[in-house]
C-alpha cells in the first residue's frame, strides 16, 4: 500500500499498524504527535489504528530553541 508520511511516498504492507510504521522508520522516540488525513490519532491508539492505501500521515515532533 502506499502512503504519504510527511509529504513523501512510501510503500508498506496491508494491513501495518501506525506504531509499526513509526518503528519501522525509526522515529518511534521522536515522534510526539500523528495525524492521518488531517486528523489526530491519539498516542494510545497508535497500535490499534491501521492507516490504508493512499492515506497522507503526518508524524510531528517539537523542537526547542529560540
């Protein structure tokens, strides 16, 4: 299946989780924050919830600084 993470296409399997697909990108200790066309998946629910073909994810992390 392909997906949009952060405006870049990628391919993964049917069926994956969005905390596998975090892991897989290994980003899992940044990411703070998901969204799946323009909605917010709570952090709890990350196992639970499998994005599908064409989905357009945003994982965000904050950044300090001034």
């Amino acid at each position: 299946m392909n997906l949009i993470i952060n405006g870049e296409e990628k391919k993964f399997q049917e069926g994956i989780s969005l905390q596998e697909i975090i892991t897989s990108l290994q980003i899992e200790d940044k990411v703070m924050a998901a969204a799946v066309n323009m909605e917010i998946v709570k952090k709890d629910d990350w196992t639970k919830f499998r994005p599908v073909n064409d989905d357009k994810l945003e994982l965000l992390q904050f950044v300090g600084g001034g």
